[in-house]
C-alpha cells in the first residue's frame, strides 16, 4: 500500500521571531521624576533670614541623590575620566532639559525677593547657584550690617511668647557668626534683656545687676 503521507516542512518563523532577545532601557532620569521640590527642600531661602548655609547643604544632597549635582557643581578634572563622557556630551538635549529643571528647582526654593535678584534670561542652573552664593558671601560686610541693625533693634514685642523672642535672637547670633561677626555671649544676654516687654521687667532687672551674666 503506497504511503500517501505527505512530509511537511515547518513554516518559516517571522523574521522578528528568529531576531535575538534584548533588554530595551526605558530607564527614566531620576530627576525627571521630582513633581515638588518643596517635599525634599523645606526651607525658602531669604536674604533677610541668610538660612543660605543649610539651604544649600541640602539643596546638593538632593541634587546628588538626584544625579545633577554637576548641574551646579561641575566636575573637577580630578573626578572626571575619559572612559565615562558626562551627559552634556553624550546627550545634550536631555541634559538642557535636566539643567532646566534644577533651574526650577532653585527657583522654586526662593523667596521672591531673592528671585527678581537672581533671575537672568537664559540662565544655567549653575549661573544662578553661583548668584546666589556672591549675594550671601561676596558681600560679607553688607550682609554682617544688615545683621547687626536687625540685632540691636529686636524686641519680645515682635513675637507672640517668650521662647520665639529668645529663638529669634539666637538665630541673629547664627547668622552673624556666619558671615564673619559673631556676637559675644554677654552681648547676647544684654541684648535679649533690653528688649524683654515690661511683663519681664523684673527679671530684667535681676539680670543686669547679676556679677556673672547667664549663658545663652
């Protein structure tokens, strides 16, 4: 009986099936990511407060955790080798896109003040950092008067309780240390006492006829 089967040749798979397997990078830059940057940097930078200090501390934390910390601080030569070509040369757009938006953050952690002082027509991220930095220490000397009017004149009036009017004052102290004149511990005891309100007046008087002075 004759064999009547019929061989069959398996169908030739799609040419996309018999294209090898590979991993696509979808991978997303971790700063394109950040929606609020008020949720990381909960401090608006001031000139009056000069929080600069803290504020920039975590400001490049963030940028580091962020992978753009370059976008304010470039690499030195020491820390930069050929093997691995930074972003701006390997993909410029995506890095004006990512210098942007640190430009948005810095702005977006500012007081308005400080933002009409800083902001110039296509500014770079690390050109208003740098603005920044010359407002609050190229101009230690105008920033340490400034201080010391603000000092010499607070009083408890200004506050609604005691412990915001001692806080305050240990602030000024801070902040004038920071920019090169610090304030004694007596001068800050003498201070705080002249502007105590008259519900304090005794206590102020005990302190200043006292022969050693509290420590703040």
């Amino acid at each position: 009986m004759a064999d009547h089967s019929i061989s069959r040749t398996p169908s030739p798979k799609p040419a996309s099936e018999n294209i090898p397997s590979k991993t696509i990078n979808h991978t997303i830059h971790p700063a394109l990511t950040v929606t609020n940057i008020t949720n990381f940097i909960k401090i608006t930078l001031d000139i009056e407060k000069s929080q600069y200090n803290t504020w920039s501390e975590l400001f490049k934390i963030h940028a580091q955790a962020y992978e753009v910390l370059d976008h304010i601080i470039p690499p030195t030569e020491t820390n930069t080798t050929s093997s691995s070509p930074s972003l701006k040369e390997t993909d410029p757009t995506l890095w004006k896109r990512l210098d942007a938006i640190v430009l948005q953050w810095i702005y977006g952690t500012i007081s308005t003040d400080l933002l009409h002082t800083i902001i110039e027509r296509d500014s770079t991220a690390q050109q208003a950092w740098n603005r920044l930095f010359d407002i609050f220490f190229d101009n230690k000397n105008s920033r340490a008067l400034y201080l010391e009017q603000e000092f010499s004149r607070v009083n408890m009036e200004q506050f609604s309780d005691a412990s915001s009017y001692c806080q305050h004052i240990k602030t000024l102290s801070d902040q004038l240390y920071n920019v090169g004149a610090p304030v004694s511990e007596e001068r800050m005891v003498l201070q705080l006492v002249s502007g105590l309100s008259d519900a304090y007046a005794n206590v102020g008087t005990q302190i200043r006829h006292s022969a050693t002075l509290p420590r703040k």
